[in-house]
C-alpha cells in the first residue's frame, strides 16, 4: 500500500521516470557498447578465419599441385608400357612418392589396373572404365582430383590424384593415379592444428558437397549430408568464396568463411559459432551492469530529496489539472508566484477553451463529412489521429466485398501478407508526422480475387489553430493498369514462341553480370550455339515444324542448366546461356550436359524423324574485356570454330593473354 501511495504522487511518478530514464540510459549504453563490440568482435573474427581460410587453401593447392607434379614425372618415367614386372619395379623404385600418397595405380587405356604399389590382393585387374574419375581423365585428358568413394580393394574412404597417359600422338594410354586416404592421409594435417576457440572448426568437401574432412568423421563421404542446409556453403559449391554470418550444420547461427581450392574443385570452410564468439564480449557488458545499477541505488536517496524540493507547488499545479479532467473546474486558478508555473497555467486554460470548441463543432463536421462520402463515387473512407478507420463509403465496400459491421483487424488480414507490414509502418508514420499517406497494395477479397489498390490519404487539419482530426483517404482499384504494366514489361525482355529471355533481356543481364565481374571478380561463363541441321526442318516440315524443335529444345536446355543460369532466345535458331558465379571448367562441363541433351532432341513429320546437334561456343569475362561485345564475340568465334570442326562439339575460347591450362584452376 505504500509503494501504491508513492507513486500515485507527481514526486514519486517523477522519481520512478528518472530511475526508469537512468536504467533506459544504461540500457542504451550497454546496448550501444553490445553492438559496438559485436561489430569489432565480429570483424576481428571474420578477418581471422578470412586469413586461416585463404592460409589452409592455398597450402592443400599447393599439396595437390605438387603430387600433380610428381604424378607427371612418374609418368614419363613409365612411358606406355603396361608390362606389369616392369612397372612394379619402376613403382618400388619411386618408392619415396608414398610420402604423399598411400598407394599408386597404373592403368591401361581400357581403364583396367595393371600395376600397383603397395601391393594390394584384388587391385590389380580391377575395371575402371565406369567410373567417375576415368571417364574425366579420358573426356579431359588433364590432371584431375576424383569425388570421393571407398576403394573396392582396400575397402577405406579415398580420393584418387591422377594424371593421364598420352602416347605420341596424343592419345589416352590410361592414367596413373596417386590414392590418399581420407582416413590417415597428411594432406588435411594443417586443418587439425585450427584453434577456433572449444567449438569452432574448419572442414573440406567437393564442389558437389562431399565431405572430405570434418572432426565429426561420421560426415566424411557420407550421402545423407545435405550443403543446401547451410546456404552459405551452398553458395561456395557453386565457385562463390568470401565470408559471412549464416546458418550452421547444427542449426544455429554462426561465422563462415569459405575458399577455393581451384585445382582439386574443392571448397574449405572455416565455422565458428556466434555465441562463442560474442561469449567474452557478454560477461564483459554482464559486469558493466552489475556496476551501474549499484551507483544507481547509491544515487536514489539524493534524488528523493531534490525532487521533493523541487514539486511542492507542482503538486497543486497537479490537483487542479485534475480537477479540470474530472468536469470538477472549467480553468486552472492557481496562486503562485512562479512565473513558469503561471505561463503553464495560462497555456492550459487556453488550449482547454479551444478544445471546448473543437467538441462542439465536431458533431456538424461529421454530418457534413458523412454526406460528402455517401455522395462521392470513388472509395473514400476516414480515420482518426490512432490511425483506426471509422467510416468507409459505400463504393470502397463495393471494391474491397466487404460489408461495414467487419472489425477493422478483420478485413486488414485480406492485406497481401507481403505488403501488409510494409502498408502499417508507412500507416504509423503518416500517424506520426502529419505527412500523406501514399501506398499501392495487393488486398485479397473474400472471393479470393486480388485487387491492386492505390491509397492516397491525407491529414484534415482544423483552420482554426491547425490541430488534426485525423484523415481522408481515397481509394483506387488499379487492378488493371497494373496487370497490363506486368504483361507489357514481360513481353519487353522474353521470346514469345519459347518464353526464354529474347536479345534485349539477354543482353541487359550479360551488363548486370559483367558490372559485378568489374566490381568483385565474380566469375561468369558464356555459351552461345545455334543448331545444326536446322534448315532441313524448316524446309521439309514447314515453320509449324521448326517451331515445335524450338520449343522443345527451349525446354530442354532451360532444365539442364542452373536456377541462377539465364537462358535466351537472340533470334531465328540462335541460342544464349549466361552462367553466373561459374568458372570456365564448370561451364565447359554444363555445355557438353547441354549438347548431349539436345541431341536426343527430336520432332517426327510424315514419318520422318528430324534431330539437331549443337555446335557451343564457350568463353568467361577477362580482365581484359572492356565491355560485354568482347566476351560475346569471343564465344561466336568459338561456336563458329566448332562447326568448322564438323559440328556437334564444345569449343573453348579464353581471352589471348589468358593462359589455357587456367581453365582447370
């Protein structure tokens, strides 16, 4: 009962604001210094695992360069014999190369293994020629780093480092290969040594999110992990690396930071948990509180006692203000000698008499107000200074299918869910600062149709004295101009026979694409093919014919390629493909997917069957591009080099200065 009587004083409601304002200052504060420290922290962190990542990445480069290295001077040693005796006692006098790899493998051009060393029961003979990693070195004929797989013979997890044999001519003679363990190589020691506080780690996977190394080893070559459960690393599977705050493995938020590996097609990540990282930071702010609110209670009893000095005539100031509230006095009269309190005292009785005279207008305004709305043809409605809509006219009922006894929270949930956030803080600003209220919206009606709405509403401000009574709206169904400004800027950048993006979209994105490539080095490929065999399908089964190919292989491509990929038709039967945040062996890759694809492409007219082939012209941004036209010529000339070499091929074009082995980096 005693706290109750003081603070239903001026003194003790006033005491109580300073305490709530000093402990609202010590909020901001530490709030302040929370934030200010979490940035700091946060960077500090982010530059070290930046650092400790790029660190750990170009140490495994350097480790697969070298044993690509080694593999190549095994590999002229060897030559192209495939007698057995001959090779194993070549393998056990290169016996020094098991430093970096736990065995080494000889295969003949058939992809069958005839030479091993270590010896190992059931490795020799062993067929190869299904699998992953001989059908690259076979297609590529460049050192390549496997997916990893357990091995048929040693039965452990492993990835295979190999390079192919060429004879002469330069033909593929097999391939000699380097195995490392995942289990016991030294190829990812450096990884075990990363201190990132009790929780953090780092890890590597492939660019197809398999794990390769993680101190959770039940991860490692497992099938059921999922990359596209951490966005981020998702991202860096697609060639994207840098750092971030995003979600981990186990579901929590922590900082990421993620870089290539290019010779191995790998991706190593650094994970730190944010708690952890902010865990010296909060026992920091925990004591700084413990401090303020200690010198808070050492300062309440000098403040009870200024306050008290200070509100003795306040009080009654206070008391018959009340008075005038309950209809008990019509004016403050107060005695006093403070010039302060009587200029508040006047202000009152002023501001009282106008609001007097407010109320008793107000009834006539609103009468007046209701005939011009009921009047009017266009959707008008009002609401007060809480921002709540007391009336609506009967044509904006009409246009939202509503009926007028529906409570205000009811029909507001019809709002699009994507624009009714956005709709009520504009709604609360105009509130607040007197501006109009200028908004377009989606508003769903109970039929489940969705109109386009643009509201325009304004504050009616009294002449007299310039107080608000709150706000006219206006209401319009643009439903229409909005649907045909869609359709108008669809058709604007998209082929209508095929519906992929046309020259002008194309084009607009290639610009997009190679401005970010300008500002960050962001990768991006370019495809350009047109189809081989073509005419003969316009000719003998007439354009009806040709259209319905193009369609189909409009289709086709447009499945084969990736979400963020943009797909065009540039005219007749020529055919665009832009691939952001993709390096130029991926690209390489996806087009040989894409001819292979198209060529099973085909269209039957009076019993004849018509395929086509493509013939893919395959370049990247260089440094040396100044504009978009240089990266787009080059892959012309590259489709145009593939048809000479007898269509249905992928040829690669880099820039002159660019070295050709760089593709594979």
């Amino acid at each position: 009962m005693l706290s109750k009587s003081i603070l239903s004083t001026l003194k003790g409601q006033l005491l109580l604001g300073l305490l709530c304002a000093l402990l609202l200052l010590a909020g901001l504060v530490l709030g302040m210094a929370w934030q200010v420290g979490k940035v700091m922290v946060q960077e500090t962190n982010m530059a070290h695992m930046r650092y400790e990542a790029d660190l750990i990445a170009d140490e495994v480069t350097q480790q697969i360069d070298h044993r690509f290295e080694a593999l190549e001077r095994l590999n002229r040693i060897l030559g192209m014999s495939n007698d057995p005796e001959w090779l194993g006692y070549e393998l056990r006098k290169n016996d020094a190369l098991l430093a970096w790899f736990d065995a080494i493998v000889v295969s003949d051009s058939n992809g069958k293994i005839v030479s091993d060393w270590p010896t190992l029961i059931g490795r020799v003979g062993l067929e190869t020629s299904e699998l992953e990693y001989f059908k690259m070195l076979k297609g590529a004929r460049r050192p390549y780093v496997s997916e990893p797989f357990v091995g048929r013979a040693s039965k452990r997890s492993m990835v295979l480092v190999s390079v192919p044999r060429l004879d002469s001519n330069g033909r593929f003679a097999g391939f000699i290969g380097g195995v490392v363990s995942l289990d016991s190589s030294g190829l990812f020691k450096r990884l075990a040594t990363i201190r990132l506080g009790s929780e953090g780690y780092a890890a590597v996977s492939t660019a197809t999110g398999k794990v390769l190394y993680h101190p959770n080893r039940v991860l490692i070559n497992n099938d059921t992990f999922d990359a596209t459960t951490i966005p981020l690393l998702d991202l860096a599977l697609d060639g994207w690396q840098g750092d971030g705050v995003g979600k981990l493995l186990d579901g929590r938020i922590g900082l990421q930071s993620y870089a290539q590996v290019w010779p191995a097609n790998w991706v190593v990540g650094l994970f730190l948990p944010l708690e952890q990282a902010q865990q010296p930071l909060s026992g920091f702010i925990h004591k700084l509180w413990w401090i303020w609110v200690v010198a808070a209670a050492l300062m309440m009893p000098v403040l009870w006692w200024l306050l008290a000095r200070i509100l003795t005539p306040l009080s009654r100031l206070e008391k018959q203000i009340g008075y005038v509230g309950l209809g008990r006095r019509s004016y403050v009269d107060l005695k006093t000698n403070m010039q302060e309190l009587k200029q508040v005292a006047s202000t009152f009785n002023r501001v009282e008499s106008e609001r007097q005279q407010l109320v008793e207008h107000l009834q006539e305004r609103e009468a007046f107000l209701d005939s011009v709305l009921n009047a009017s043809p266009q959707g008008m409605f009002v609401a007060d200074f809480g921002g709540n809509i007391t009336y609506m006219n009967p044509a904006l009922l009409e246009i939202l299918g509503i009926e007028s006894d529906i409570p205000m929270e009811a029909w507001l949930e019809q709002i699009h869910n994507d624009d009714r956030s956005g709709a009520k803080d504009m709604w609360a600003h105009s509130l607040k600062t007197g501006n109009d209220y200028v908004r377009q919206l989606r508003f769903i009606r109970s039929d489940k149709e969705m109109l386009w709405l643009d509201i325009h509403a304004r504050v009616v401000m009294l002449s007299q004295g310039g107080h608000s009574l709150g706000l006219v709206g206006v209401v319009k169904d643009i439903t229409e101009r909005r649907e045909q400004e869609a359709l108008q800027r669809w058709e604007a950048e998209h082929d209508p026979l095929t519906g992929l993006l046309n020259r002008r979209g194309f084009e607009r994105r290639l610009e997009e694409a190679f401005a970010d490539f300008q500002k960050t080095s962001t990768p991006s490929a370019l495809l350009l093919f047109d189809l081989d065999h073509f005419k003969p399908v316009n000719d003998e089964g007439g354009h009806a014919l040709g259209d319905e190919m193009l369609r189909r292989i409009a289709q086709v491509v447009a499945w084969e390629v990736r979400r963020s990929d943009h797909v065009a038709r540039q005219g007749g039967d020529e055919f665009g493909v832009l691939l952001p945040s993709c390096t130029l062996g991926q690209a390489q890759r996806i087009a040989e997917s894409l001819r292979q694809a198209v060529s099973e492409v085909s269209v039957v007219h009076e019993g004849k069957e018509y395929t086509v082939t493509l013939s893919i012209g395959v370049t990247s941004f260089d440094e040396t591009d100044t504009n978009v036209e240089d990266a787009l010529s080059r892959a012309d000339a590259a489709s145009y080099d593939a048809k000479g070499k007898g269509r249905d091929s992928v040829v690669v074009k880099l820039a002159k200065a660019q070295d050709p082995m760089s593709i594979f980096e």
